[in-house]
C-alpha cells in the first residue's frame, strides 16, 4: 500500500475545511483533525479498506481494536447491539466527554475497527468539530492519535505535520490541544463493569451508576 501522498495543513476555521474533510474520508482517505484530548487521525468506520490504510499510516500493529468517535449518543446504536440500559444512563451523563464505553460490536462494523474482536469502543468527543465531521460523513470515524506507534501523541498540527507528513493528505489546523490524560474506559460487557484504564472520568465518578470490579 502506497503511502506517498501531497500532505495540506488546513486552518479547522476554513470555509471549507469540513467539506473537504468529509470529502477525503468519503473517498477512503485517511486524515488528522484536533480532538478535545489530543490530535486524532482517522477514517471511515464503515470502509474497510480505509481501516486499512489507517493501520498502516500509524504502523499500528494489527491486533490493537481502533475506538470509534461518534457524532452523539444515538449513533451508538449504528455499531452496537445489546446495548444495556446502564449504557444509555451512563453516556447521557458523560458524553460529550473523556469516557470510553466498550459495548458488543453491531454487524455493520468491519473486523478491520476490532482486530476481529467481539466488541467495539465508542466514545462522543467534547470537540464539536470532531462530531461534525461524523454528522456529516454520516458515520462514525475510526480514529487513533496522530503518531507513528511507540511515538507521542501530537497536540498541534505542526506536531502533527513533522510525523505524518506525505502519508496522509489533510491535517485540519484547529491550534493546540489540551493533551492530558487518555479517556478513560469502562468496559460494559462484564459484569460487574471493569475500568480498563483509568482517565479523566473517574471511578468515584462512576459509582453512583454502576459497582464497579475491584
């Protein structure tokens, strides 16, 4: 797969920006935008390929599961099934946030987003941007930070530019990001629910809605 590609940096302020944004993901192409953590790439959730091509524009090794940004808590029904109510409750109260939900992958995901696996991470970003480009695409985006594997995440488009520049061909400039910590997430498909890695969110946070395993 040939990753040789004219990399634009493009103000997120642009007039345009979204339209060409969502255009290049239409077309299976990976790309970076800002995020409400860090700076993200990504690519059409539901275009196998375009999974593809995100694996090897990061070099992220195949078995690692690719969460999924969602334009809000309704679209978690376009990639999950056997949605508990406890889920419903959980994101209501945390989304738009730094809280990663794991839930039972629907059949519309490809095996490319889950390395095959049974469920799927989903989480609505506090970045409107980010949720607009899912509205618009019609879809969610399956996205990872904007690094080559083993390398930091990036928290300007600069950074972003210095590691990925030539294999992806749009980086929208939306000026520095908070950084910080990584959402947290909190996997609803064992019981009692698990905190797979701690975050943002809380585990006394949580517990007025779920006991939690120690």
């Amino acid at each position: 797969m040939s990753l040789e590609v004219a990399t634009i940096c493009l103000s997120a302020e642009a007039p345009d920006a979204v339209d060409r944004a969502v255009d290049a993901l239409r077309q299976g192409e990976v790309i970076a935008f800002p995020t409400d953590t860090v700076y993200g790439i990504g690519a059409h959730a539901f275009v196998p390929q375009a999974v593809v091509r995100l694996y090897a524009v990061k070099e992220r090794p195949a078995g690692m599961a690719i969460p999924l940004l969602l334009r809000g808590v309704e679209a978690m029904s376009l990639v999950c099934m056997d949605i508990p109510p406890l889920a419903w409750e959980i994101a209501a109260h945390f989304w738009p946030g730094a809280l990663t939900l794991i839930l039972r992958r629907a059949p519309a995901v490809p095996d490319a987003v889950t390395a095959g696996g049974p469920t799927v991470a989903v989480r609505v970003p506090d970045r409107p941007l980010v949720r607009e480009l899912c509205q618009r695409l019609g879809a969610p985006v399956a996205a990872t930070s904007a690094n080559r594997h083993g390398r930091l995440p990036p928290v300007t488009a600069g950074e972003v530019h210095a590691d990925l520049a030539g294999r992806i061909p749009l980086i929208l400039d939306g000026g520095s990001c908070p950084g910080g910590v990584a959402s947290t997430v909190l996997d609803l498909t064992v019981s009692p629910p698990a905190i797979l890695r701690p975050g943002p969110v809380t585990a006394e946070q949580l517990a007025p809605f779920v006991p939690l395993q120690p």
